[in-house]
C-alpha cells in the first residue's frame, strides 16, 4: 500500500496509527493521501466542502487536514487541552473511518445498499417535478419539494447512514484499540493556523 503525505506530515505518523489496523482489513487498499483539502471535483460536487475529514473511494483513502485542523482548533482551548494529542485523535478518527468504509464495501450488504442507493439517487436526477409552487399568506410564491421527491430523499439519507454507522462503529473500536496498544503517534506534522 503507498501512502503520500507530502510535506504534510511525517509517513510514521500513518505508519503507527495503521497498527492498530487488522493486516486483513487493508488488503485492496491501494493508497492512502494526506492532502490539505479535497480535490476540485469534491469541491464542485460538494460546495461546503469544509466538513468533509476524509474520503474512500474503491481502494483509495483520502484524509483532508484543513478540516480536522480547523475541527481541533474550534473544539479545543488553548489553555486547557493539548492540541497536537487532540489533532491527532481526530486524524487518527477519520482515517480508521475512512478504512471502515474499505471493510464495508467488500461486503454484500454494502453492495445491496449501495446498488439501491444509486437508483433512488438515479431516480432523484431523473424527476420532472422536484418543486412546486406555494402561496405565502402575503402574496409571495416559493417554490418547495414535492412529497414524492422528499420521500426518496428521505429514504437516500435513510441508505447513508446505514453506510456511515458501520464506518463509525469500525473507527471507535479501532480508536479504542490503539489507544490501549498506546499509539501515540509522536512525529513531525506541519499544522497550520485556520483564520
């Protein structure tokens, strides 16, 4: 597996933290990326892109720093907590997510989950009448979702949380099992101030 982190972070940090990983749960797992942000794809698909942590996608993991740094720096007090330990629970956090997302994707629930997910979303693109047109008591009009269109919108959401809870429960049991192997991943990470 090829790990790029540029002038990131130091490639032990990822190193170490990967140890609290099963050997069998990163085979397929082709690369793993540090990047700064998301690629110009993600940022036009997504337009707040500022909370995305990390991506998967096949057999390639993407962890994006501006979000977990400005994360840390939002939650924690300068005074009274420790930043780097912080930063890199939250670093540690999104990539064992993003592996979870590895894990789940090889499975045939995923598969089903997935498959369905795509033709409700299909079936979104796909709609004629996604507003209609409602009277204000003033005399305005504005436009709303239709019932049909929030129903399968609904049910999408319903599909991405499904996906999303097995990443989460696979990031804390990771987490928890590196904290108790003592993963304190000490190295050379250039963080930079989020204004």
């Amino acid at each position: 597996m090829y790990i790029k982190v540029g002038r990131l972070m130091s490639r032990n940090v990822v190193k170490k933290l990967l140890r609290a990983v099963p050997s069998e749960d990163l085979k397929g797992l082709k690369s793993i990326c540090v990047r700064t942000v998301p690629h110009k794809a993600t940022k036009k698909q997504n337009k707040r892109w500022g909370g995305i942590y990390g991506q998967h996608h096949e057999s390639k993991v993407w962890i994006y720093l501006w979000s977990i740094t400005y994360n840390t720096l939002k939650k924690c007090s300068y005074r009274h907590s420790n930043l780097y330990d912080y930063f890199i629970q939250n670093f540690a956090k999104t990539l064992y997510h993003e592996i979870g997302h590895h894990v789940h994707s090889k499975t045939e629930e995923y598969k089903a989950v997935d498959a369905r997910l795509e033709k409700m979303r299909a079936k979104m693109r796909r709609m004629k009448l996604k507003t209609k047109p409602m009277a204000l008591p003033n005399g305005d009009v504005v436009h709303v979702y239709t019932d049909e269109y929030l129903k399968i919108k609904k049910e999408c959401d319903c599909l991405k949380d499904k996906i999303e809870e097995f990443a989460e429960k696979y990031a804390e049991l990771t987490l928890q099992k590196a904290r108790q192997m003592n993963l304190r991943a000490r190295a050379r990470v250039n963080t930079f101030s989020v204004h």
